[in-house]
C-alpha cells in the first residue's frame, strides 16, 4: 500500500494527489490532518522559491526513523534547472532518518504565483500533467530510480535563493498582502491558513509561507498582493484545445508536452 502525502496551497497539488491516487492502491493524505505511515510514502507538494515549503519540510522532520522507501513527485510552473534541484533539501532530511529515496520527479502545472498564463496554456500543461502522472505511477510500480544528478555549487546557491525566499522573503511578504473593501468576512482565509497567519480582522502575520490558499479560496477575490495574481483560477474551467500551439516565451513547452518521460 503506498501513502500519498500532499501539501497544496492552491489546488494543483492536490489535484495531482488525486490523479496518482487513480493509479495506484494508495491512500492520500493531507499532512497538515492526521496521517498513517504507509508502506512506501509517495510525497507531493508545490516548488516555492526554487525549494520545498517550509511546511513540507516540517512534516518529514517529524516522521519516526525508518528504512521505508519514498518517492518524491513536486510540481512547478516550468521545466527550468532550477526547479529540477528543488528536492534536495527534502531528501537530505529523510535519507537522514533512513528513508531510502528512489524517486523524484517534477510534473509542470499552469503558473499561479507571479504571471498568468494564457488559459489555452493552462489546459495543455494540465492535460499533458495527466499523462505523465499516469507514467509516474508506472515507474514508481515498477521500482524505477529516478534522481536527478547532484551538482553541488548548483544545489549551494538554489538553497541560498530558496532560504532567503522561505525565511525574510515570506516573513515580509505579509506587507504587500490586500484585503478590498468589498470582503464579506465570511473568514474563509483564517480557518484556511496552513499557518495560521490571518487573524479574524483579516490581518496577515509575518508567518506566511506564500502558498497563496488564501487568494485562491476567497469567495469574492477580495484578497490579493501588490505585483502578483489578483484572483486565482480554477483547473475544472479550462478548456483542452489540441490544436492550440503555443507561441513567443511559451514555445519552450512543446518538447516538454510532447516527451512524456521528460
């Protein structure tokens, strides 16, 4: 029996969690909820600041010792090297405790932080994350290893990028957090936050890890932040064109679309 353990700040995450789910005689698990420990442990979650979230990180520093095998699926919004190291903190923690890490892997979802793709765009990635979590679940079955190569000033300096994201970064991030007159307070942020970081007058503490649930579960989009997204979107509304072919900036997707290994 395999244990999916996920974290999603937006949505993506879980809806990989669940497509793998369907693939696979597993069991999926929220970790910020109660949890058991699987035979192999499959874990999920969304690359931020070129690193794991900080929530992910606590959760595998409390897991017992133990010589289970783990395999790794993170999800970005490109294929650039610099996602492609985002584990390795990750998998430092649990080899640590004796977890043998035989898996990880990194399945593009549609941007939802810093730009907005265009919705054609999103469909495709979404689509195409389909068929390679299908092929994930293949190999994880068949015992495939799949790790990425340990270059180590590379892993140096992308730790140092994501600490400074994950440690002053977020804990200023907070500032540019706003709320719009128009809020209804229906408290939907505050129960939300894996943080606990809005208190119930709406106000954002210096505990946020920028996972931006709170964007993109606020009923009404009253809440938003200066130079980011100011409403999420939503995976079940965008509509899959075949014939789309993505152009400028995005052309770099096609290979990445087409190669389901990749």
């Amino acid at each position: 029996m395999y244990g999916i353990y996920y974290f999603s700040g937006t949505g993506n995450t879980k809806a990989l969690a669940d497509m793998l789910n369907g693939h696979l005689d597993s069991r999926v698990y929220n970790i910020e909820k109660d949890f058991d420990l699987e035979e192999e442990l499959i874990f999920l979650y969304p690359v931020h600041g070129f690193g794991v979230p900080k929530i992910v990180l606590d959760f595998a520093r409390s897991l017992p010792e133990s010589s289970k095998k783990v395999h790794i699926i993170r999800n970005g919004a490109d294929h650039i090297r610099l996602n492609y190291y985002a584990s390795f903190k990750l998998i430092e923690i649990l080899e640590q405790k004796g977890y043998k890490v035989l898996y990880d892997r990194l399945v593009v979802m549609p941007a939802n932080f810093l730009v907005d793709y265009p919705d054609p765009l999103k469909a495709m990635l979404y689509h195409a994350a389909k068929k390679k979590i299908s092929h994930a679940a293949k190999e994880i079955k068949e015992g495939m290893i799949r790790r990425f190569d340990s270059n180590t000033l590379l892993v140096s300096l992308f730790n140092k990028i994501h600490d400074m994201q994950s440690g002053p970064g977020s804990e200023s991030y907070y500032k540019y957090f706003k709320v719009a007159d128009y809020c209804i307070n229906c408290k939907t942020c505050v129960n939300n936050c894996p943080m606990n970081n809005i208190d119930d007058q709406i106000n954002f503490g210096q505990n946020c890890i920028m996972c931006l649930r709170c964007v993109y579960n606020c009923p009404v989009h009253a809440i938003y932040s200066k130079g980011m997204l100011k409403k999420g979107y939503s995976l079940k509304t965008i509509k899959y064109d075949q014939n789309y072919k993505p152009r400028g900036f995005y052309k770099h997707f096609i290979k990445y679309v087409n190669n389901i290994e990749k």
